[in-house]
C-alpha cells in the first residue's frame, strides 16, 4: 500500500512537471507569435516599446509637409490612407460621370510608363523612406512586426528626433534600422585599408548553381579547401541559409570592429554590438544570391568583396557591395572590417 502510495505521488508529480513544460513552450510560441525578439542580443536588452513599423502600401505616395521626425510620417501616412479611401469611394460611386476621371487616369498611367511598359519613376510605385534627402525609419516585410523583435537594442529610427547618430551598415537596406546610436561608437584600430596590398586568393566556393534549374552541384574539392576557404563559406551561408551558427563564428566575442558605409563614413562598434546588427541582417532579409567577387590576401589578414542581391520591402531587387577584412585570430578567422556601398569603389 505505501509503494503504491508512493508510485502514485511520483506519477502526480511528473505530470506537473510536464504541465509546466507545456505551458512555457506555449507561452514562448506565444510570445514569438506576439512579436518579441526571437534572438538573443548580445549587447543589451531592447528598449524600443511597442511601437509597431510603418504599415507601408505598394503604390502609396506621402508628402511630408510638417515638422520632420516619425510621428509625422506616421500622422501623414495616415492622412494618406484616408484620402486614398476618401477617393475609392467616390470614383465608386460616380456612375456615369466618373468615364472622364478614367481617362484622365489612363493618361496619368500612361505618362508613368516608357514605350516599353516600364516605370519611369520608382517613386510611382513605391513609397520612399526619406525626409530632407535622408533615409527615415523602416518597412520590414512583415506587417506584424515590431522594432522590439530586432535583435540589436541601439539602433535609431528617425534621425531627426535626437541630437547625434551614424548611419548603420544597412542604411541602404529599407527593411533594417538606418542609424546607430552615437554612444555604441568606439575607438577601433584602424583595420579595413582602402589600399590593402594584398595578392590574389583563388577562393573556390563548395557549390554553384546551373542557371537552368538553380539546383546545388557539390564539388569534390574538400580535401584541398582551407580555413580562409571555409570562413568564406560561412559567410555566403549566414546570409543565404540564415545560419545563426556561421554569423557566430565569424563575429569575435572582444575587441572592436571598424564599420563603413560608400567609402566615406567609418566608425568602431564592440565585437556584440556587430554581432546583433550581423544577425538582424542574415535573418530577416529575403537573399536572392550572396556572390564573392574577389578575395586577396596578406600575411594573415584577407580582403573579401562580394555583393548581396535581395529582395526589397517592395519586392525589388536590389543589389548592396560588401566588403570584409577577415583575421586569423586563436585558430579561427573572424570578421574585423565590414562596409556596405550601394557601388562597387573598390
């Protein structure tokens, strides 16, 4: 009776304890679902609110008129919407007297395109995030998603509502933050050199693609590939499987890395504070094709220049130039230098 007694505790006890563990798998799905942060930061905790990002339409075309700053876009993306709502309903309504209002919407349509159905201006077609020349916020592909759920706690999102910030690695990227805090900024040395002098690397990658089918052909080239060769490979896989563990090898756990934006702004961030804003890049943008197109090195340092083609919140392509200067530091090759260009000047 007594070990019966006792089997039945145990019995009530391990079903509590997976009862427990259900419900705080569930509440992580939850909070997934919800719109948190699914990747652990690195440099500190996340602070934005809940601010949800600008619920952006294809074809919506704002006039920013009032004080600058994200409010006011969101006050104008507003007024936007309801005249555009205002205007559906009319030309809905019209009946008959609505025809000359079609035609002069068919002249307008096709002003907007060239003798070969293209768009002559982008602006038609796609809503731009600038004010004063200058990008302002973001629109990340997902409707439901909230600044919070971006893995790096330091980015600004409009540029105008604080006294000093830098424009991030992804300025040129409409999905992702385009501005750093001016307090992440450190002292770094002065890695990266425009003039690197270093001799041609005949990096090979593992796979390639036939244009016909863009099925995965594997070499047979492992034997000879080295650990330059490797750290390049995860550098192409970070971006185009969003390999969390590739983006972990490549980043350092000390120092500082130098960043650069169009050969013209550069700047040192801690070795977590890259970490954050590399996982916020490789996880939430839709690759297209990440391609390396020239590798040299020098002692123990290489140079890596590749370009990222992507799709963009519209749908678009668009292509951004990288460049990396890679280490070997404690028998592993990280990243010391990373700027983006929306040019090749290298």
């Amino acid at each position: 009776m007594k070990s019966f007694r006792s089997l039945l505790i145990f019995l009530m006890l391990l079903s509590a304890v997976a009862a427990v563990a259900q419900t705080g798998t569930q509440n992580k799905r939850d909070s997934n679902r919800n719109g948190h942060r699914r990747y652990q930061s690195r440099s500190g905790n996340v602070s934005y609110g809940t601010t949800s990002n600008l619920q952006l339409q294809q074809g919506q075309r704002i006039d920013i008129n009032a004080a600058p700053g994200r409010q006011a876009l969101l006050d104008a993306i507003a007024a936007a919407e309801a005249k555009r709502e205002h205007r559906d309903t009319g030309s809905s309504s019209g009946g008959s007297g609505s025809s000359g209002h079609d035609r002069d919407h068919d002249k307008d349509h096709d002003r907007d395109h060239d003798r070969d159905g293209n768009h002559r201006d982008h602006d038609s077609h796609r809503t731009e995030l600038l004010y004063g020349g200058i990008r302002i916020d973001y629109r990340q592909y997902d409707r439901g998603w909230r600044d919070d759920n971006f893995c790096y706690p330091h980015y600004i999102f409009d540029p105008y509502s604080v006294d000093r910030c830098i424009a991030s690695p992804w300025y040129y990227y409409s999905f992702l933050p385009a501005y750093v805090d001016n307090s992440r900024i450190v002292i770094a040395p002065a890695y990266g050199d425009p003039l690197f002098g270093g001799m041609s690397y005949p990096y090979e990658p593992t796979y390639y693609y036939r244009d016909e089918d863009r099925d995965s052909v594997y070499t047979n080239n492992w034997s000879r590939r080295r650990p330059l060769d490797t750290a390049i490979d995860k550098i192409i896989v970070a971006f185009e499987r969003q390999d969390r563990r590739a983006v972990s090898d490549l980043c350092p756990t000390n120092g500082a890395i130098l960043l650069g934006v169009d050969n013209a702004l550069f700047y040192g961030v801690k070795a977590d504070d890259f970490y954050d804003m590399m996982m916020d890049a490789t996880m939430n943008t839709h690759t297209i094709d990440y391609r390396v197109d020239a590798v040299s090195i020098n002692d123990d340092e290489a140079e890596v220049i590749a370009h990222h083609d992507f799709f963009d919140s519209w749908g678009e392509r668009c292509t951004v130039f990288h460049r990396y200067h890679l280490f070997a530091e404690r028998n592993n090759i990280v990243i010391r230098y990373f700027e983006t260009a929306r040019a090749m000047y290298w």
